[in-house]
C-alpha cells in the first residue's frame, strides 16, 4: 500500500510559510542579499568577458583599470552578501524551529490525556527531534533559493538580451525553465513516495526501539532477545532500503540536472557562434552573452536539486501539521464556573469509544465530602474509563456528571483539576530528584509537608533508606524503583496537592499487602477531610469504603 501525504506539498509549504509571521522581513534580507550576492559572483566572469571583448575591439566605455577594479569589488562583496544571507536564513530556521517546538508541546498539552493514549510516544519523539530538524532545510535552503533562482534569472534573461542578444536570452531562459521547474516536478514525483514512507517508517522505528529500550528488563527475563533483535534488524534493514531508494533517485536527478545544463551550455554556444556567422552579432558581444549564459545556472542547479530533501521535508511538515491541527477529544471550559467541591453526582452516564460498542450504559453514582466510595469490577471492565471521564479526559455520550450541581461540561476545566486528583494505576518520575518529582503537585510544600505527604502514601521510611534521602535521583523513567515505590509516590502527590476529591485507579495494585494495609489505613484516616473514589478488582481493597459500586458489562449498581 502507497504511503500518502494528507496535504499536497504545495499546501505543505504554504502553511510552513506563513508560520514566518513576523520573520518575513528577515526573509525578503536574505532573499536580496542572496540575489545581489549571486550577481555580484558572475560579475567576476562577466566583468572578464567584457574586458576581453574591450580586447577584440568591441566599444567599452570603461578602461582596463575600471573593469579589473569592478571584477576585484564583486568577488569581495560576493563574500559578504552570501554570509548575510546564510546568517538570515539559519537565524529564521533555527528560531522557528523554538517556535515549532513550543507549538508542538502547546498541542500535546492540549491533547492530553486522552488523544495522547492512542499515539506511540517514540512517533512524538521522533517528531520533536527529527522531524523538527528536518524543516531547517526548508526555512534555510527552500524559500530563499527558489526567489534568488527567480530573481537572477529574471535578471540574466534581461541583461543578455539587452547587452548581447534576445536569441541567447530565450536559449537561457528555456534553460532555467527546464532545470528550474520541469526536472524537479518529474524528480519530485519519484522521491515523493520514498521519502514519505522513509520518515513514518523512521517514526515507527523510534517507537519500537525506544520501547525495546524500556523493557529491557522483561525482554532479558523472558530470554526474547534474539527475537526482538531480529526484528530491530528487520525494521533497519526497511529503512536503509528505503535510504537507498531516495539516495538513488536523487543521484539520479542529479546526473540528469549536470548532462541537461551542459546541453543548454552547448546549445548557447551553439547559438551564439551561428549568430556571429550569420553577422547578428558581433563577436565580443557573443562572448560576453555566452559567458553570463554559462554562469547563469547555479540558483536553477541548487533548486533542482531541493526535492531529494524536499520530499523528508514534506512528509515531516506534514505530520507536524497534522499535530498542530488535531483537535483534542474535548475542548477545555476557559472563563466556565468555579466550585470547591462537596459532592458528586453522576446520573444516566453513558460513554463509547467506538459507535455500536458502549463502554459504560446508564451509570450513576454518589459521592460527598467525608466519604469513601468504592468501585469494583473485573479488569477492562470500564473503571479506569469512568474516572477519566469525572476529569472530562473524554466527552460524555449522554447522562451527567455534576459537581455541587453543576453539569461538568459548564465548569471551568483548570478549577475542576484543582478539585479533583486523579493517581493512575502508573505514576510516570521524571528524571529528577524524588523531591523534585514531588513538588510537581506543589511547588511551594514545605518540607514537613513533603514527609507527611509520603508518611501517608507509606513509603516515607523507603525514601528515608535511599542513599540521599528526598534528594535521590530517580533515574531515567524511573528505572531506580520498582513499580509499587512509584505507585506509593504517586499517592504521595495526591496527599500534597491537597485536592478535597481524590480519584485512586487501583493503588494498590503493586505494593504488598503489609503496605495495601498501611496505604488504606492513611486513606481511612483522610476521608474526613475529603472525598475518595477507590478503584480496585480486589474485594479485599473495599473494606474501607462507606459505599461500593460493582461494574458489569458496562453497568454499576451499589453492592447492598
């Protein structure tokens, strides 16, 4: 099956243009320095060709003197232009790249959680990093060259056929059409699939391998490394095919951009000496026609050699587009209203991911502050969903969810997430100290607040053990912990932020039962200060709740 792109690649370019914004100026600054530097470089051989046209006898109003000064001036300018252009474009790509990025985690956020558990997270590392850097060939080595390319060879067109003859303008001009605009229509057509399919697959590589790397542990337990390397081979060995692919056609179209630039060469020659013979065209007037007609091609060279890069750049603009313009499962409340919690009620709640195939049907539960409410039921039965939909990670299909009754959907989305915590059933630590991965709740806690928080969660005692206490280092997606220490500071986090409505999605799941009891005394303890929502398949976990709730077949009804 052929890999497409969503957008055609001129669509592709026009949006990654208009992301200059503000940056525009700096582009058109490189765009005429590049131009002029351009210019100022055949003026070298040009200034040349004039000098040995003076020489043939050919009427120049400059002198020997002026025009060896200007060929020096324009080889020394050519210099300074061609930084300023290089500067300004790297300076835009490289400061739009920053803003792409922000973009790109501004949608995330946006798209969290619920979009975000669909989407494998090596594919969005790839597109922060790769995918990202692959657009600086856009903005630096796209846009300006294709003006500078038209510009100079509007430039050329006019100066030989004013100063030489309009027979070599037209030679040139077919010339820059056929380099400039045939040759990467037809290259860009044949590298378009190869490079779409190169950067998903690299996309779905990253993904796999960043997985591999994860579960390391439970590969090297289960004795499956042959088998996992096998098919790491496997998927590299699809890529460097696929490498080959777009290395091939691009040395393709290389060779056939050079063998067509020396047939138009040939061609202005050709023309030139017939023009001479037949007396249209006196002979130092050939020469300097001929001369700039030779060293006219390099902007129409350099865009005819884009589409080995532009067809990366395409598929990465366009899933980088595709991102930006997601829209998320639900669209966060701005401005709605605002409570401090005191009761939830839920009444004819129905949900589905997929039309024909309900989650949950017709649920309706009741909590208030200073109860425990629990919720059982077999795994995938729908309880992790139920909670993520009290948070409004996804749209209700029917039914309602109120807080101190207020429909979820009229209450402002940052107010809701101050009133309610929710511990899934796996905490992610970034790689910091614990302390640090504690203060994400609260920034300002105290550290007293920080022990009791974790005395709560019991696993003060744990911390206490480490080698530097709350300043321990987690490690790289918390490799330095076992699943029921992160699980307990997960918990930890909830009793710091303080939230008055705490949402639990199994807490216990990972931890002993010496350390369940220890976590559900705290919580005991907790729920005449606050309400709590305990999530669990073990009937032994609902001992402390004032009201249980079993899911089936996507009902609940309260346990008598």
């Amino acid at each position: 099956m052929k890999t497409k792109l969503r957008r055609s690649g001129a669509k592709i370019m026009a949006s990654l243009i208009v992301l200059l914004g503000s940056l525009s100026y700096i582009m058109v600054l490189a765009v005429v320095n590049g131009s002029a530097g351009f210019v100022a470089a055949m003026g070298v051989t040009v200034f040349g060709a004039v000098g040995v046209a003076k020489a043939l006898g050919e009427a120049v109003a400059l002198s020997y003197g002026w025009i060896i000064g200007l060929a020096v001036a324009c080889g020394v300018v050519r210099g300074g232009l061609r930084y300023l252009e290089q500067y300004s474009n790297h300076y835009i790509a490289f400061k739009l790249l920053a803003v792409l990025r922000d973009k790109i985690f501004a949608a995330l956020r946006i798209l969290c959680p619920a979009k975000l558990e669909t989407k494998q997270k090596g594919s969005i590392i790839a597109m922060i990093t790769s995918d990202i850097e692959t657009l600086e060939v856009f903005y630096a080595h796209t846009v300006s060259p294709v003006c500078i390319a038209v510009l100079v060879s509007a430039a050329v067109f006019l100066f030989v056929g004013f100063v030489s003859s309009w027979y070599l303008a037209l030679v040139a001009l077919a010339g820059f059409l056929v380099i400039g605009i045939a040759v990467p229509l037809a290259s860009s057509a044949k590298l378009k699939e190869a490079g779409v399919t190169y950067r998903r697959g690299f996309a779905n590589f990253n993904s796999y391998f960043l997985d591999s790397i994860k579960g390391i542990r439970d590969i090297v337990l289960n004795n499956a490394e042959d088998v996992r390397e096998k098919e790491v081979d496997r998927r590299s060995d699809q890529l460097l095919y696929q490498t080959k692919r777009m290395k091939n056609g691009i040395t393709k179209a290389g060779a056939a951009t050079e063998l067509i630039v020396t047939l138009f060469v040939s061609a202005a020659l050709a023309v030139g000496i017939a023009l001479v013979l037949a007396d249209m065209l006196s002979f130092g007037r050939m020469i300097i026609g001929v001369v700039t007609v030779f060293g006219s091609f390099g902007p129409v060279i350099a865009v005819s050699a884009l589409p080995g890069n532009l067809t990366q750049t395409f598929a990465s603009g366009d899933r980088v587009l595709n991102l930006l313009e997601e829209k998320p499962a639900v669209s966060p409340v701005v401005n709605g209203k605002t409570f401090v919690y005191e009761d939830l009620d839920v009444k004819d709640l129905s949900f589905s991911y997929e039309k024909d195939a309900p989650v949950l049907k017709d649920v309706c539960m009741h909590a208030k502050r200073g109860e425990i409410v629990g919720i059982v039921g077999k795994s995938g039965c729908g309880k992790s969903t139920f909670l993520k939909l009290l948070l409004r990670f996804w749209e209700k299909d029917r039914g309602r969810i109120a807080y101190n009754g207020t429909d979820i959907d009229g209450i402002d989305s940052d107010n809701l997430l101050d009133n309610v915590t929710l511990v899934s059933q796996s905490t992610y630590l970034f790689d910091e100290s614990i302390e640090e991965n504690l203060r994400i709740a609260k920034p300002d806690a105290t550290q007293e607040e920080l022990e009791r928080a974790c005395k709560m969660a019991s696993v003060h005692d744990f911390i206490l053990s480490l080698p530097d206490g709350y300043k321990t280092e987690v490690g790289a997606m918390g490799d330095n912990l076992s699943a029921g220490e992160k699980q307990r500071i997960g918990l930890a986090r909830a009793f710091l932020k303080g939230s008055e409505l705490i949402l639990l999605d199994e807490p216990t799941s990972n931890v002993d039962s010496i350390n369940e009891g220890m976590i559900l005394r705290s919580l005991a303890e907790q729920k005449s200060k606050k309400s709590i929502v305990l999530v669990s398949h073990r009937e032994s976990t609902m001992a402390i709740a004032d009201t249980i709730y079993r899911v089936e077949n996507g009902a609940m009804c309260e346990v008598k």
